[in-house]
C-alpha cells in the first residue's frame, strides 16, 4: 500500500538539517521503547514487519507530526492490543482505580 | 521533534505499558534496563572507521569485504549479530568517478548491529525522500560538491541487506598508520553523505 | 526452486499497489531496470506483516536510472526486492 511511510523521491521536504553533537536518544523513554520493541520482537509477540505495518497504518498527519519514537511506541500497543495482550484502555491506564 | 515539545506524558504512558507487561510476565523483572545497557554498549561508528581504515591498507581484506561483508567483518571482531538474527551487511566503495549513498526510503534500515543508532537526519522525512532523487542537492546539504562527472548510485534498502559505504582513502595519507586513517573516517562517510 | 533471475537480466517492477504493505516502495513501480546481484533467500515481507506463512524467496539488487525513476536525473538507484515484485521484460541484454 502506499502510505505515509512511502516517502521516496517525493517533493516539497525541506533541507536535511543534522544536529550538532546528537545524543543517541533525547530522553530516557525513548531507550525503554527501543527496549520494550527488542523484548517484544525476541519473545515473538509480533515480527519485524508486523511492527513496520503498525507504523505505517498510523493516520497520516500524526505520522508526519510524530517523533520517531513516538511512532515506535504507537505502534507497540496498536500491536499488543490487537494481539490480545492488553485491551487499548489497558494500555492507556484507564483501569487499576481510574 | 521530541526535543522541542514536552514528552512528559508519553514517557509516563511507555512507564505504565513496561509496568503491565512486567506484571502480566510478557517482560521479565530488569529485562529492560538490561536491553538498554546492551544496546548502548553494541555498535558504534568507530567499527567502521575500523574496517575501513583495514581496506584501505590491505587489499585482500577489502576484497573480501566486498565480495563477503559478514564474513571478513568477523576478522577484526565484529558481527551483523546483534538483532533478532543476522543480517546481511552489504559494502559498497566509492572510487574516482563512482559515490555511494544509502538510504532506507520506508523506514530506517540501518546497520545498527555495526554502527550504532542512526543520526536523526537519516531517518528524516527530508533525507528519505529526497536523497533517492536528488542526491546531488542532498548533499549540498551536507557542504559535499561532488564533481559533475562523478556518477552516484543511491543504496535503498528496501529489504533484508544492510550497507555500509566504504570511503575512498584521502590524499596524502601515506604516512599515516592504521589507527590515524581510522580517525579520519565519520559516520557520514560510513553513509555517504561526506567524503573523508 | 531455480531463481527466476540472474545478474544481467532486464526487469520490470510490478505497478499495482497491494492493499498491505509492502517493500517496493511507490517511486518505483512500474519501472525497468537492472538485476544487478542477488541477496539471497527471504521471507516475503508482504506475507510476514499479516502474519502468513512465507517460504524463503530470492531478493535482488536491482538497478534503475534515475531518469527512469523520476524523469530527471543522472544517478541511480539501486533497490533490493523481492522476486514476487519482478517481471522479465524480454529485452535480451545478457550476452
């Protein structure tokens, strides 16, 4: 399918911009869901192209206005909850006392 | 970008998804901190500053880098190993008239197993979409003029390969021995968007 | 099962787009280019992301010239897909 992901050679992108002295990751959440995906992938909740469909199904315009990590995690509870591991409220921790 | 906005809340929700998983036994007690510190302690550009600076003064190792990354990248040590699997890591040498680029256009592929975690600008919607059709303005971008008759070839790895650009070897260089030529080479080079 | 193709062979990228995902990406499909080496045996990605059984299927590097790609250009690209994603195009270039 085409979707969002599918960026190649299209128009209007700005300037590549690099950062100065980038750290690995900008905050410690991000390690945890690089993690958290590496657990999940090895205990084979799900495999690796599952995980970059989950991605890619994201509604366009929170893609593109998404972080990078911000889309990992998205698509790790997309994923645990349509496998059953957790229902989306669970993920969202709208139970245990509200 | 997640630098410029406050991520206070997703960070809280990626806590409380650790906290169930742990509690339901999809994720063992310590399991991932122990993954972070792994993953911090893997990959690294100074790998293939290595292996390159290897190429550069010893030409059957790079030709078996060529013909067979995994394999002679295990000579010096290291592996492709470091994911689920192995994966196939591709190397491709630039040359007088012939520059290398990579790119992964869906997504982010990326030799992380060797190098380490991919700069944010490679990962970008900027860099995917542009580098596979103007390459030559990409790497502007970067301060990099190639010259006209240099022909380039973009790597898009759209499947299992990984790739590593094998950086021509600077000028006057003789003198220097293997650890000075590995510290010339960055991880731009590695990607191809700098010339060494 | 013998590869369906070898460096050297013309081919042409499949144009329809699947309703799942896939790793051809859109720029460039429809398009003819070069097999340019092989990359060995894989699971196809289109069946492993909607949780299918996948034998193991050649992948090539395949080349393309930009202008082939984009109509403009004087670089090229070089993909790496999956046979399931090929077509012969009959152009006989291999000696």
């Amino acid at each position: 399918m085409s979707r969002i992901n599918d960026v190649g050679g299209m128009l209007g992108f700005p300037a590549v911009v690099e950062e100065p002295d980038e750290p690995a990751f900008h905050a410690d959440w991000e390690a945890h869901v690089v993690a958290l995906n590496a657990a999940l992938l090895r205990r084979g909740v799900y495999d690796l192209d599952e995980f970059r469909d989950a991605i890619e199904r994201m509604p366009p315009q929170e893609y593109l206005a998404s972080s990078y990590y911000e889309k990992w995690f998205r698509a790790i509870t997309t994923l645990l909850a349509e496998k059953g591991i957790a229902t989306p409220a669970e993920l969202a921790g709208e139970l245990a006392g509200g | 970008m997640s630098a410029t906005h406050d991520d206070a809340p997703v960070a809280a929700r990626v806590r409380h998804v650790e906290a169930l998983l742990e509690q339901r036994g999809w994720l063992a007690p310590g399991e991932i901190d122990e993954r972070i510190d792994a993953f911090a302690a893997g990959g690294s550009p100074a790998h293939g500053a290595a292996i390159t600076a290897r190429a550069w003064v010893d030409p059957g190792f790079r030709a078996r880098l060529l013909a067979d990354a995994n394999t002679a990248i295990g000579e010096l040590g290291y592996s492709m190993a470091g994911g689920l699997q192995e994966q196939q890591l591709t190397v491709v040498a630039n040359s007088e008239d012939e520059h290398h680029v990579v790119v992964c256009t869906l997504c982010s592929c990326y030799p992380i197993a060797l190098l380490g975690p991919s700069p944010g600008w490679y990962r970008s919607e900027a860099y995917r979409s542009r580098v596979v059709r103007e390459p030559r303005a990409v790497l502007r971008d970067f301060g990099v003029e190639l010259p006209a008759t240099t022909r380039i070839t973009v790597w898009d790895a759209s499947a299992e390969s990984r790739y590593m650009v094998l950086p021509r070897r600077p000028d006057a260089t003789e003198g220097l021995d293997e650890t000075a030529l590995a510290g010339l080479v960055t991880r731009k080079g590695l990607i191809g968007t700098a010339v060494v | 099962m013998a590869d369906r193709f070898a460096p050297g062979d013309r081919v042409r990228t499949r144009i329809a787009d699947p309703p799942h995902h896939t790793r051809l990406p859109r720029y460039a499909r429809g398009a003819h280019g070069e097999v340019v080496g092989t990359a060995g045996h894989h699971p196809l990605a289109d069946e492993r992301a909607r949780g299918l059984a996948s034998a193991p299927r050649a992948v090539y590097h395949v080349r393309f010239r930009a202008a082939d790609l984009f109509g403009e250009g004087d670089h090229a690209v070089v993909l790496e897909l999956w046979e399931d994603y090929l077509e012969p195009t009959g152009e006989e270039t291999r000696p």
